[in-house]
C-alpha cells in the first residue's frame, strides 16, 4: 500500500513517522458506566413508549442537538434523577410535539459509555507519542499557550474554527475576540452553499434553515434529490404527509427508488449528473407553453426575454438524449407544475453539492419557482420570521487584518460564508499564498468524514502547528488534536436559545436535565474559562450561563424562570407578510430590485447569468457511479454509535441493481470492498442488497458508516465509509462548493489488502 492510501486508510493507524502520529484514545478517566446495562436496556426497549406518568417523573426543557432541525422537547426523569426518554413539545412549530428516532433516541447518546471522558494533551514519552489525561486548567493552558504563540508569530488570524452545532456560537465569539473571523461550518460548503448563493442571486434572499418551503399547502412538491423522509426533516416530512393526505401531487427525480419516491405520483429515474438538462427542458416547456404566471413574471421578474432565447434549444427532445427521461414525461410533470401554480414548490434541496456546477444548477430551480410564482406565495415558499436575541454588552471585537479571502484573492467573491475546504488547502503551505492557518479549533464536526478527498485534510492537519479538538465523542479527528476537551451531551448544558426561523417566530430554552457525565464541561464553560487565559475576559462579563440567559429573555419581554417552565414561547409576527398580497409592491434586494431570471450578480462575476447544461464525467467499464444519503435514524457520522439507533440500524449496505449483481455473481448479503477510480480501496466490507430500486449505472449506500476509531465500540469496522472513497472533488467555481457524485467504484469479492500485505 502506498503511503498515499495510507494517510486515506486510517483504520490500522499504521502510520510512517510524521510531526502528528494518529493516537488512539485510550480509556482514561472515570471508568464506564456501572448501571448501562440495565438502564441501557431500558432506554432502548421503552424510548418510542408513551411518557409513563409515574409519581416522581420530573421534566426540563431541550431542543435536539442530533440534526440541524433542532426541535424542541422535554426530557423526563425518574425520581432517582436518571434520564429516560424525550418527546417533543407540542408548542414547536419545528416538531409540532413529535420528534423522530434520532430524537428520541438523543438518550443514547447521554449515556454511551464511549463518550470521551476527561480532557487529553498530546505528549511524547520514550520517543512515542501519546495522550496523557490531564486537568481542565492544565489542558486549557496547553491550548491559550498555543494559541498565543501562533497570534503573536503569525497573527491571531491564522487560527480557524471548524464548528457544527449550537455550543459553536461561544468559540465563535471567543475567535473574534481573539482577532480572526475564519470561523466556518462544513455545512455551506459540503452542502447548502449552493442553494444559498443561488436563491440570494435570483431573488436576493436565501432560503435558510428550516426551509422556508410552504409544503403542508402545496399542491404540487418536485423532489430533485431531496430525499424527504429519509433525511427526516421532522417538519417536512410531516408537512409532506398533510401535503399527500390532501392530494399535493409528488415528483420525484432521482435515479433510486427513494422513500419519498414511493409516494410520489411520478418518479423519475434520471441519470446521474444530467439534472441540469431536465430543469432546463422544463423551463423550456413551461415558457414555450406560455404555462407560466404571466402577472407574476410581469411585474416582479427582470430578464425573461433573456431566458426565452437562452432556453429554446433545450427541448424534451434535447434533454431525453442527456437525461433518459422521456419527452412525454417531462411535458405532463411541467403540466402538473403548472396546473398546481402558484402552490407548486421546486424543492431547493438540502445537500446540494454534487457535480461542481452546483450553483448553477440551484439557479434553474430557483428560475423555475420564480416562473410558476411560487416565492412568496401559499404553497410555494413563504416568509419567515425569527426572534433575535441581543448580544450581551462586550467590546467591539478587534477587526482582523485579514481574512480568509485573503488565501485565494478574488475567488468565491459570491460566498456568503468561510468556506471550510478552502481554510483545509489554506493550511498547506504553498509558494503561491501569502497566508497559511497554523491553528484549528475544531468543535463537533469530524473532518476526516466531512471534508472530502481525506489526502488533503490529513495534509493540512500535518502543516498545523496546533490543533485543539472539542467533542463528545472520541471521532476520528480526535486522534490527530494536540488536545482533546470533553464536551458534554446536550442534555447535561446550556446553550444560547434557538431563535431559527419559522411562520412564527419563536425561542426555544435548552436547559441541563443532568450535571454532565464523568469530567465534560459545555461550551460555554470551556469558551470563558479558555478567554480568561487568552486574557480576554471583557468579551464573556457574564458570571454564567444563566446569567446571560436571563439577561437577554428579559429583553425580549420573557425570562428564564418563564422558558424553564414552557420550554417553547412564540410570539406574534411583526409583520403580516408571510405571502405575498395580489398586486403588493415589492422591492427585491437585487441589482435590479425585481426577482433576476438572469442574474446580474453573476455576469458581474464573470459567470454565465443563466444556467447551461455540461457534460460531466461517465464511469468507465466496471464502474459505477457512487451515490450517497441519509438514513431516517441517522445523523451522518455523529450518531453511528449511539447504543439506541445502532440498535435500529447498525451498519450500511450497498444497493447493487440486479443487472450488475448477474454479471458480478454477487449474493444477497454478500460482503464485499469497493475501489473507486484512483485506486483507493475502502478500508472495510459492506454487505450487498439487490434492488430494482437504483439504476444500473450507480450503486447507493448510507453516509457516515465506516469508522476506523476502535473506541467506538459499536460502529467500528461496520460497513465502509463513502468518504474515504471520495478523492475526486469538482470544486464549484462560484462559491467553493465541494461537488461529491464525480466518483465510481467497482468491487471485489476477496478482501484486497490481504493481497497488498501478501505483496
């Protein structure tokens, strides 16, 4: 094996000499958990149960820490102070009082005994380097010691944070105190970026999350690759069912039978990585028809003159030849859109970073909503509010001499957030850049399975002079910090109220149910203690959580002692514009003030103002496209452990079309290792499920499975990791977008690295 593959390969941790050796974290600290049997068995037999309304039973207020949704619910205890099991409130417009398995099974991860336990420093003894438990204080020292001498070196902008989840909000204030605004998410980048950038440049607002999608009364829903149901969007997918319950016709594209494909009126199985040509087929249909909203186009829409002479070659006929859907099929589903208009949403999609031209692509769903009149209207997509919160009274943060623009001059101009793969490659020394990031902070995400194409990540992770990690779990990341600092559960801290938004606005209160486990401290614990070392302690005056909490409920008219008891307050629109009126006056924040069917923002940049359709690569004999998704009791990677959803579903398969598995001679259940087209072979097995339901061109499997960690007892070794497969990125050239679906595998039937050993 080459040592190339070996970087990617991390499972054995067989590594040649580097400055950072990947060290397993060992079980140090308290010890596990006495009662997880029992209680264990408990919590998983009982968590889908009723709330027992036994004498004792108290409850706390949270909001769900598993996905992004973050809805609002009540954890119960019993009269020994143990946590049992979560629902939902049935205030929250998020989950309407309905959380689904990774919800309630949020339990699993309090009391996973795998969680990491006390805080670790990277030491070097006898010559090898290993993790040494340690003290907060003395960990924390580590940490500011560092991140001085990096400030005081390099300047304190080269620090980046790499953060997912809500205790990020304190690290990134204490970032910006500290002098550096690198503070990104891998959630724009490696996915919703592309949406984003699309929707601001047409209609000159972003779509944000939750989705500001109008389901629950649409009357026609496109699904392009949005696998509603599956990534379990608590909100949406209820709405989706009120939606079919109702009659909402359902159109799905995707070149596997997916849930939300089998309870649509119309699916249609495309090929891969031609979505393009099928928007663009549509629009041509839906123009040339004259089937469009014609007041609507009129009055809020600039360039339709343009689209018209863009889109007249892009016939049905055209596209049947690039998409494999048939003429016929794409003129009725632009028939049903436009008969259910303006109630018709083309849904935007959630990960959208799939070929490189991603942007693009969001743009021709963005221009065929705005054709049907769907923005802004019942059943399209209608305009949210949110209850902000005030900042607690701190100084002005220092401004930054730079940025991470400063790496790439004059790329990714249209990004509206720090793009996290471009802070990866601005970590790697190169004579062509002038600023180079010599620290990370890492706070909920693990890299190693978020950030694409596994070379570079560990590339950059080996240019770092420092990395300091901060998770519950001890994920791949881990093993390659400087430190580890235990971050509780979600159930055992506080965090800033949720304020996301929705029809109403609304606030949300997550509380502790319980004092954390073993030695973890929350977020913004480790943020103020870690700014008073940094001599920072003028940005967090607060004297603690709840301090702050109370503070800035009172100025929004409630309080803490008010939200402990509801959990959930929602409070009245500010203004009566959650649709727009017949003939209202808009002003659209455009260049043009009208919503763009050709965008300006783009010409300006030197980008195509309209959507055009580009070939992109075909797998070679043998291959097949690697396609990738959610599982409904899954959150990516983060919950591949939880003792309550492994339970449910403990390891992925591979979905192998029934053609493919005959020339193959592959079985059922058969286990088997993939090899994509640079030679990277996958570090594990995965079993094989024969299934009409993928094309025969493309194989699918779950993300997030795969781990090499051995501490994660119950997901090591279970199934392969679709990241490690992943070497081939198509970066969008308009917002730096990660485009993940130009991969192919192939397989073997015999484990091939005891052939590389043997070798």
């Amino acid at each position: 094996m080459t040592y190339e593959n070996i970087l990617i390969f991390i499972s054995n941790h067989i590594m040649k000499s580097t400055r950072r050796d990947f060290i397993k974290i060992a079980a140090v600290g308290a010890g596990g958990l006495a009662t997880s049997g029992g209680l264990f068995s408990w919590a998983r037999a009982n968590f889908f149960e009723e709330v027992p309304n036994a004498p004792g039973m108290t409850r706390t207020p949270t909001y769900c820490e598993i996905c992004f949704w973050k809805c609002a619910g009540w954890v119960y205890k019993n009269e020994k102070g143990e946590i049992q099991k979560i629902i939902g409130n049935d205030e929250d417009p998020h989950c309407n009082g309905r959380l689904c398995p990774r919800g309630t099974g949020g339990v699993g991860m309090y009391y996973d005994e795998d969680r990491l336990k006390t805080p670790l420093v990277r030491r070097t003894v006898n010559g090898k380097q290993v993790f040494e438990p340690a003290s907060w204080d003395e960990a924390l020292d580590v940490v500011a010691q560092n991140l001085k001498k990096v400030a005081k070196e390099h300047g304190p902008e080269c620090v980046a944070l790499f953060t997912h989840g809500s205790g990020g909000k304190f690290f990134g204030d204490l970032l910006k105190a500290f002098g550096s605004e690198n503070i990104t998410a891998p959630s724009f980048a490696q996915c919703r970026g592309p949406r984003e950038v699309a929707f601001l440049s047409t209609f000159g607002e972003i779509i944000a999350s939750p989705e500001r999608t109008d389901i629950r009364d649409t009357r026609c829903l496109v699904l392009i690759g949005s696998h509603i149901g599956e990534n379990m969007h608590n909100g949406q997918v209820q709405e989706m069912s009120d939606a079919i319950d109702n009659g909402a016709t359902i159109i799905t594209v995707d070149p596997r039978y997916s849930t939300a494909a089998s309870k649509s009126k119309y699916w249609l199985p495309i090929k891969p990585s031609t979505d393009i040509a099928l928007l663009l087929a549509w629009i041509n249909v839906i123009i040339n028809e004259e089937w469009y909203d014609k007041k609507y186009v009129e009055k809020y829409c600039y360039g339709l003159e343009e689209l018209k002479n863009h889109v007249k070659t892009f016939t049905p006929e055209w596209a049947y030849g690039i998409t494999t859907i048939r003429p016929d099929v794409i003129y009725e589903t632009a028939r049903e859109m436009a008969n259910a208009s303006p109630a018709v949403i083309i849904h935007p999609g959630r990960h959208v970073t799939w070929y490189g031209d991603d942007t693009q692509r969001l743009r021709a769903v963005a221009i065929l909503n705005a054709l049907l009149g769907s923005w802004g209207r019942r059943g399209g997509f209608y305009s949210p509010e949110k209850k902000d919160l005030p900042s607690y009274p701190h100084p002005e943060f220092p401004k930054p001499k730079r940025t991470w623009r400063d790496a790439h001059p004059g790329k990714y101009n249209l990004a509206l957030e720090v793009v996290s793969n471009d802070i990866c490659d601005s970590t790697i020394p190169s004579p062509d850049r002038a600023c180079n990031f010599k620290a990370w902070i890492v706070n909920g995400t693990n890299l190693i399975f978020t950030l694409p194409d596994q070379k570079k990540t560990l590339e950059a992770i080996q240019s770092l002079e420092f990395m300091v990690v901060i998770d519950t779990m001890p994920m791949e990341i881990t093993g390659y910090a400087d430190v580890v600092l235990p971050e509780c559960t979600y159930l055992e801290r506080y965090d800033y109220c949720r304020t996301d938004q929705h029809r109403e606005p609304n606030i949300a209160l997550r509380m502790p149910a319980a004092e954390p486990k073993y030695d973890s401290k929350p977020a913004w614990w480790i943020a103020k203690k870690l700014a008073s070392k940094l001599d920072l302690d003028e940005y967090f005056k607060w004297n603690d959580i709840e301090e702050l909490l109370d503070w800035q409920l009172k100025k929004v008219g409630t309080s803490l002692e008010e939200m402990k008891k509801v959990g959930v307050k929602k409070f009245p629109r500010e203004y009566d514009d959650l649709y727009f009126y017949d003939d209202q006056e808009i002003q659209f924040n455009t260049n043009t003030g009208k919503i763009e069917l050709y965008s300006t923002d783009l010409a300006a940049e030197g980008f195509v103002p309209m959507p055009v359709y580009t070939p992109h690569e075909e797998p070679q004999t043998g291959f097949y496209r690697l396609n990738y998704g959610r599982s409904p009791v899954h959150t990516f990677s983060r919950t591949a452990n939880n003792p309550n959803l492994t339970d449910l579903m403990d390891e992925n398969v591979l979905w192998v079309n029934p053609k493919v598995a005959k020339e193959w001679s592959l079985k059922a259940g058969q286990k088997i290792w993939l090899e994509n087209q640079d030679g990277v072979l996958s570090t594990f097995p995965i079993k094989v499920r024969i299934t009409e339901r993928i094309r025969f061109d493309s194989v699918y499997m779950v993300h997030g499975f795969g781990h090499a960690e051995k501490r994660l007892t119950r997901s090591y070794g279970k199934g392969v990791s679709d990241t490690e497969l992943i070497t081939n990125v198509k970066t969008d050239p308009i917002m730096g977008g990660t485009g993940m679906r130009s991969n192919f595998v192939t397989f073997h039937v015999e484990d091939p690295h005891r052939k590389e050993v043997e070798s």
